[in-house]
C-alpha cells in the first residue's frame, strides 16, 4: 500500500486538476536513465495502458512513446527497468510511483502518419516465474525406498 503526502491527496480529492505523468526508464547496469514526463516542452508519453495489482496484471502493460524524430528506434530498450509514476500538477509536479516493471519487448508502430515505439512491460512477478522455469535445478537419480544421488546441474 502506498502512502501519498497530503498535497498529493488533496489534489486527488480536488474537483478538477491536470494529471501528472513520468516515465523513468534505467539500464540493467544502472548507468544511462531517460526521464519523460507529461509537462516536458516536447512530451514524448503519448499512451499508458497499466493495470495495477497485487499480483501483478492479468495483460503485459504497454507504453506507447512519441518517435517523430526515431530517436527510439536507435535505442534497444529490453531490459531496461520501468518505473511509471502518476500524480498531478500541483506543488512541484508530485507524484507516486508504481511497482518497477521491465522492458520485454519494445517495437515501432505507425498511426495516422506517427511514429510511435511501443514498450511492452513485465513485472516482478512475471521475472520470478521466468527465473524459476529457466532458472535450471538439480538432476536426482535414485529410488524413493533408496537414497538419491546428486547429478549434474540441469538447465534450460
């Protein structure tokens, strides 16, 4: 569960305000990071399709980028890990941060004459269920009356 600040719930409660969006993505070795927020002089967030839950969604959330000028198309994303912050323009652009997710897929589309790249996301959950069906475990030879002898490690 998260906890907002009082501002941040004041303008949830307010009866109109401006949404607040950022997207942090950052490489697996930490070292490059693209910030895109919805109030940039050029916003590049085009369309967030996310569905927040306690086991994670049910469909792989998408990101949808602007790419006029195919600056993405240069850029391998997968990897990367996504951090989607929501909130609103109030009291210097707050905001609150959903659970990180990672880049999976990523792949240009064009509609109505844009460009545009779209990142497929994956969450914790799906990488742990990943990590255990490719993760390996250990080949036992034996009997379940005898005692099992230790193999080699099995993976794939």
């Amino acid at each position: 569960m998260r906890t907002l600040s009082a501002s941040l719930t004041t303008a949830q409660q307010a009866a109109t305000g401006t949404p607040y969006l950022e997207v942090v993505l950052t490489s697996p070795d930490t070292l490059t990071t693209y910030t895109y927020k919805s109030t940039d002089a050029t916003p590049r967030i085009h369309k967030l399709d996310i569905t927040e839950g306690a086991w994670g969604s049910s469909r792989r959330p998408v990101i949808q980028l602007q790419n006029f000028d195919q600056n993405f198309s240069a850029l391998d994303l997968k990897g990367y890990k996504a951090v989607v912050k929501w909130g609103y323009v109030a009291t210097g652009n707050e905001s609150s941060a959903m659970q990180p997710m990672w880049v999976y897929n990523q792949r240009d589309i064009s509609e109505e004459g844009k460009l545009y790249t779209e990142l497929e996301l994956v969450d914790l959950w799906w990488r742990i269920g990943k990590l255990r069906v490719v993760g390996g475990g250990v080949r036992l030879t034996g009997t379940i009356a005898g005692t099992f002898t230790l193999a080699e490690s099995v993976s794939g």
